[in-house]
C-alpha cells in the first residue's frame, strides 16, 4: 500500500458518491414525498461504507509499513469509551443509512426512547451554552456532555458493542487510538496522553459528500442523534425506506 493506492481509494468513493448523485439524485430528492428508493441505491450506499472502512485499514497499515509508525491500534471488540459521545456532523447519506438500519435491528420501537432521552439532555445544554452568549460553541456541548456518560442510544451495554455496527456513521469508522484504551475515557484526567485520531476523508471525499448532501431538499441537525430523529419523524413517518426492484 502506497499513497498512490490510498488516492486510489478515496477517487473510487467519490465515483461511488457522483454515480449517486448523479443517477439517483431525482430519487434521493423526492424520498421524503414517496419513501422508496431503487435497490440499487442501497447496494451502491453499501459498497461506500464498504470501501470507507477498507480506506481506514489501508491507511493505518500504510502508517505501519511506509511511515514506519511501530504504534498499534488499541481499538478491539467491547471497547467504548468512544461511544459516550454524540457524533457530529454527519452527512444526509449517513443519516439515511443510520434510519435504513434502525428499521432493520428495531423495527418496533427505532430505539425512539434512548434517542430522545439523548435529546433532551443534550438540548439543554446546548441551550444554557445559548444562555451564557456561547451559542456557537459546540465543542464544548460535545464534551459537556460526553462527561455525563450518557452511552449512544446504539451501543449495548451489556456486551459493549454497537447495535447498529453495519450502519454506523463515518466519525465512528475513521475513530482509532493509538494509546491503552483507558485514556479515551471521558471521564480521563490526563487528555495529552489520548492517542485517539480520525482517518479524516479527503478534502475531494469531503466535497463529494456535500454534493450528495445538495440533493436532499431540507435541513438536518448536525448533531447525531437530533439529525437522525428528525429525519426518522419528519421525512420518513417512521415508516421503513421501501426498495423497489
Ligand atoms: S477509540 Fe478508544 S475507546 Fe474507542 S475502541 Fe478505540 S481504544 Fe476503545
Ligand atoms: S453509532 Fe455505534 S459506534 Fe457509533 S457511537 Fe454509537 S454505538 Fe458507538
């Protein structure tokens, strides 16, 4: 694995991400109006996160092998210090994968209870940031509250892994640590020692994602699982995406 195979990588996501936009914009457009999608929008979406995650890999072993960073990833199975926190600034893609899995592992209750428990705490600080002049701060909300160790409504307690793995957003894919997990914790008194670090998309991914973005004709909250609820009540009535052959 070289650079010119790591560019290789991020130009075949953002083929992926233009074939979306571009073949199926008309119906991502009107989702909201009919709620379905070709099938072929779900494959094409598939192979997106697919190739997302084999980009991350890629990049760390390039670390290893051509930068020569001896470092290991600590990240393993029943690990989530990480999940403590509410991702943000997810693209309107992700939000609908997010919902398309929702439907799949909890059809019944779309786990709407865990997410709008979420929702309130998380709004009220957002709001008594707003109070105090500091409206645009929401770095700080983030880490206001992820120090209330509020699991994410996805993540099972009892075995530490994310029910909704498949479908999770791209901040949770690119997320890796290259310190003992420990110092992830929110809660960490010494936040110098964290070796967390996100395999930021490129700035030509970026751009394709906001292209993608451009199609859908209204606006979503930013904020994880305020943007997810939105579009799970607003756009789609709760009802699952159906695939049309
Ligand atoms: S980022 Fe930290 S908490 Fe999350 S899986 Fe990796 S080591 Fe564990
Ligand atoms: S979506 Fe999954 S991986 Fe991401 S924070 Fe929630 S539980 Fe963790």
């Amino acid at each position: 694995m070289d650079e010119w195979e790591l560019e290789r990588l991020q130009e075949k996501l953002v083929n992926v991400l233009m074939k979306l936009r571009n073949t199926y914009g008309g119906a991502l457009s009107t989702l909201h109006i009919k709620r379905s999608l070709p099938i072929e929008v779900k494959r094409l979406i598939t192979k997106f996160f697919n190739l997302f995650d084999e980009s991350c890999r890629a990049y760390i072993a390039y670390r290893h092998r051509v930068l020569g960073d001896l470092d290991k990833v600590r990240c393993k199975i029943g690990c989530s210090f990480c999940c403590y926190q509410i991702p943000y600034g997810a693209s309107y893609l992700e939000y609908l994968y997010l919902y398309h899995g929702i439907t799949e592992v909890a059809p019944g209750r779309l786990f709407l209870p865990a997410l709008l428990d979420r929702n309130e705490v998380l709004s009220l600080i957002v709001y008594d940031l707003g109070e105090t002049g500091n409206r645009s701060s929401y770095t700080e909300a983030l880490i206001s509250y992820s120090k209330r160790m509020i699991p994410c409504p996805f993540l099972d307690k009892r075995s530490a892994l994310c029910l909704l793995y498949f479908f999770r957003p791209l901040s949770c894919r690119m997320h890796v640590s290259f310190a003992p997990p420990r110092f992830c914790d929110p809660l960490n008194h010494e936040p110098w020692r964290c070796g967390g670090v996100n395999i930021e998309p490129s700035d030509m991914l970026k751009e394709a994602l906001n292209r993608v973005d451009e199609v859908f004709p209204y606006s979503l909250s930013r904020f994880l699982t305020i943007g997810v609820v939105e579009f799970m009540v607003n756009i789609m009535g709760c009802r699952p995406i159906r695939w049309e052959m």
